[in-house]
C-alpha cells in the first residue's frame, strides 16, 4: 500500500466515490470511505489533513483548506493564446514538427497539455497512484469539451515509473523525439521569482509538494536525465530560472524566462 487516505463525499456521490476506492485500491492505495453533510469551504478549513474528497466536478486532492485537481478544461483561455511563436516550451521541444514525446513526469498534466495542444504526441507518464488517477479523470472531462477533443487525441496516460519506462524502450530499440522532464524541485530552495506566481499555481504546488514529501517520494530526477539522453533526439529539462543544472549536467542549450527556465540536451549521433 502506498498509503491510507480518507475520502470525504456527500450522499449524492456515493457511486463515484465508490468507484474512486476501488480504482485506487487497485493502484495501491486504501481509501476510507467517509460520507458527510456538505463538502464545503467551511468542512475543508475544518478538517485540514491531507485526504481527497469527490464532488460533481469528480475526483479532488485536499489539504489546509484548499482543494485542487488538474481542471484541464479551465485551461482552455490560455491554450487559446498559446502559439508556437509566443512559447518558449514549444521552441525548446520543437513543438512545430509535431515531435513524438515523452513527459516523463508528468505531475498535473499542464505543461503536456500545452504541448499536445501546440501538435506534439505525448506519452504522459506519472507514477504517483493519486496524480495519475487525477490526470485520468482530468481528461475524461476534457473529452467532453468540443475545444480539447483533438487534442486529447494526442495524449497518452501510462502510469509507471519513468526509469522503468525508458529503460523499457531503450531494450526494445526504441527513441523518440523528445523527453520533456520537470521534476520536483526542493521548496525552500526556489528562488523567490519562480514562487511569486499565481495564487492558483501557487495552491497547486503546495498540494503536491504535501503529497510527494521531500524526503519521502520525492526524489529530484537526476537519474532520468542519462536514460532520457539515451533514447531521445533532444531532452528538455524545466528547471526555477536559477536552479542547479539536474544532475549537474551542463546543457547544450537554454531558453530563460522570468520564473522558469528550459535546459536542452541534445543527442550527439
Ligand atoms: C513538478 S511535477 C511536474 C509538473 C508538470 N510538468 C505539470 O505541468 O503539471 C513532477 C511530477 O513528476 C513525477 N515523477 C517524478 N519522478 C518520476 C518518475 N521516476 N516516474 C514517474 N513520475 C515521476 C512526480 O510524481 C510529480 O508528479
């Protein structure tokens, strides 16, 4: 087991939640059922443990008082005015040739929506049993949106362990174009540019960083980056703007941001 959590959810879910305890079980997870009056604000403040709750908008995580969940479809005005000129993600991965690419971390799914949106074919792959099942509800919604209805046709959910996952391709002689990484980087270590963003993102992080504990799964992905050189064309790496290089690795090549920045690795053959 990968760990207990409560499931808060009101009469009227019962089913959902139902089916929430047996997809994770099925994960590694236990869930303990627990029906409640009303999943409100108020509920949320006063039960500020780490736990998920299930409502009509499906499957949330929820801690100190705030909930999240990926909420694709909430993305669509700045999917609307992405372009592949105005990204710095769609110049580091090249997004214009529609490459083939693995995000082999793919957390909330945000940054490979942008890339699946701008033409890339991307296998997400995510191996936090909670996270994945986020992602995958995230995009059965999505579905239903007629704007990310072709874009969903262009992302793929694996959950797995992305060592285990490229040391796979790499045995069966498989590359791609891309390997786009983000891995977690230690909180108290960002630089205070890169946490001064959006209250949204800034909630998000803080939920994550709460379910992926520093010295419990979180590691910092220093060894993705040579398997990811092994079996990629190009390995971009999202790094805060003045972050250590990952695993120490000078890069080929970067695109600097305000907050953030993308290191390239390209492949020398
Ligand atoms: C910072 S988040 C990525 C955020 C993502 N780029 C987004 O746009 O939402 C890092 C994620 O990578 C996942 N991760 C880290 N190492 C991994 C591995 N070896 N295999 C699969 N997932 C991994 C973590 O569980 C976490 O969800």
């Amino acid at each position: 087991m990968v760990g207990e959590f409560r499931l808060f959810f009101e009469n009227s879910e019962v089913e959902k939640a139902q089916h929430y305890q047996t997809v994770l079980s099925l994960r590694g997870v236990g869930v303990e059922l627990c029906q409640i009056e009303q999943l409100n604000a108020r509920f949320l403040r006063l039960n500020p443990e780490l736990a998920l709750c299930v409502d009509a908008s499906g499957l949330w995580l929820c801690a100190n008082g705030m909930k999240m969940q990926p909420d694709w479809r909430a993305e669509v005005p700045r999917l609307k005015r992405a372009s592949l000129k105005s990204e710095m993600l769609a110049r580091a991965c090249q997004l214009a040739e529609k490459p083939h690419l693995v995000d082999a971390t793919a957390g909330l799914g945000h940054d490979s929506l942008l890339m699946a949106h701008l033409g890339a074919e991307v296998h997400l792959i995510e191996r936090n049993p909670i996270l994945f099942s986020l992602l995958e509800d995230a995009k059965v919604q999505a579905q239903q949106d007629p704007f990310l209805q072709s874009t969903m046709s262009r992302i793929h959910l694996i959950f797995a362990d992305s060592e285990m996952y490229l040391q796979q391709l790499q045995q069966q002689g498989q590359s791609v174009d891309v390997v786009y990484l983000d891995p977690m980087f230690p909180q108290r270590d960002q630089n205070q540019q890169a946490i001064k963003k959006q209250a949204q993102v800034k909630k998000q992080m803080q939920l994550l960083h709460l379910l992926l504990p520093e010295h419990g799964e979180m590691d910092l992905g220093d060894q993705l980056l040579a398997l990811a050189k092994q079996i990629a064309k190009r390995v971009i790496v999202k790094r805060p703007r003045h972050a250590i290089f990952l695993a120490e690795q000078v890069p080929d090549h970067q695109w600097l941001g305000d907050a953030c920045r993308f290191d390239a690795y390209f492949s020398k053959d």
